[in-house]
C-alpha cells in the first residue's frame, strides 16, 4: 500500500508572463509563490501536527483543525484548477465552449452568452474573499455555477469541479485596483474550454 503524503505545490503549466496583459507577471508569481503555496504550507503544517499527535498519543482540538484544514485543502486544491483553467490568450486562452460542455451550458442556461453574464454576476457578488466555479451534478445531469466563500463554504459535497475564479483580492488588487469587474471581464479572454470539456468528458465518462 503506498504510504501517506504531504500536499506539493503544483507548477503553473504556463509561463508567469503567459498570461499578460490580462494577469501580469508580478502579480501570477505573487500569487501562485506565495498565496497558493501559503496554503499548500497550511494544510500540511495542519497534517503534519495530526501525525505528531497520534505518535505522541495526544489529541487535538478537532473543531479547530478541521475547519482549518478544509479552508486550507480548499485553497489549494480551488488554485490548482484555476492555473489549469486558463491558458495564454489566443492560444488556448478565451472564446467559448464546444463540444458536450457548450451543450450543457446552453441548455440549463439559454446560450452562452447568458451563462457567461450569470457566471461574472456570481463572481462580482461574492461577498469579502470568494470565487465563482463551475460544477457539474451527475444525479440532475446539470452544471451548476456556484459562489464559494472563503474557499470552503458554499461547496456542494460531490459535485465535481470543472472551472474556477479566485477573486479574493490577492487575485486582482496588484493589476487591478479595486475594479473587480474588469479583472473578471479580462479572465473570460483566458479561459482554457479544452480543459473544462476534458474534466466534464471524465465526470461523464465513469
Ligand atoms: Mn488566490
């Protein structure tokens, strides 16, 4: 059986200036170096203790640990996806959907173009630091836009994630000031459908 592990930060799969003029390069490296990596950090920090006190033989206050071990698993695993979710603009980058994920878009939601405005009315409403993520729910056969929360409140247990937009502050602030919105109107210019389609092809697929 192969043994337990500690959570690794992941390589952005782009260069940090790949994805300018939309996210500059000082602003991804600030971003996936020390934001993503602060919470990859965070969880193991948080498993690491949970180790030591079952060889110590001690316990641990439960409530506390595992609300901050959600928040953190929750960062890392919301960044992992976003980096993938977005690629260089015109080159993978930005347009819309094809495939069976263009069908289920216009379906529950009319056309493209109105998911697109609920997805950034999701983004632009997420009270304090949130994001907005696309989900996909087997049982109703239906994706769902969701507004998360920190990055761990608002989550539906078992419904698997297809795309993801942080706007926490950290995400935007350096480039963007306190425009959030024409931060999310620049994301759509970097949105990697390939990857979305190829996640809900998987979920489809099992
Ligand atoms: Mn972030």
């Amino acid at each position: 059986m192969e043994q337990t592990k500690l959570y690794e930060l992941p390589p952005l799969p782009y260069a940090y200036d790949a994805l300018e003029p939309y996210i500059s390069e000082e602003l991804l490296k600030l971003h996936h170096d020390k934001h993503h990596a602060g919470y990859v950090k965070g969880a193991n920090a948080i498993l690491t203790k949970m180790d030591k006190a079952r060889a110590d033989g001690t316990e641990f206050d439960t409530k506390a640990t595992f609300k901050e071990l959600s928040f953190q698993v929750g960062g890392n695993v919301l960044h992992t996806l976003f980096w993938k979710g977005m690629a260089p603009a015109g080159k993978g980058g930005g347009g819309e959907p094809t495939g069976i994920l263009a069908t289920k878009l216009i379906e529950e939601y009319g056309s493209f173009a109105r998911f697109k405005k609920l997805f950034s009315m999701t983004a632009n409403s997420v009270e304090g630091s949130g994001w907005a993520a696309l989900a996909f729910c087997k049982k109703t056969n239906r994706p769902f836009i969701m507004q998360v929360e920190k990055h761990n409140v608002n989550i539906y247990p078992n419904f698997r994630l297809l795309l993801a937009l942080d706007v926490w502050e950290h995400a935007y602030y350096p480039d963007y000031k306190n425009e959030r919105g024409k931060f999310v109107e620049a994301w759509w210019n970097l949105v990697n459908w390939k990857e979305a389609s190829h996640l809900l092809d998987m979920i489809l697929a099992k």
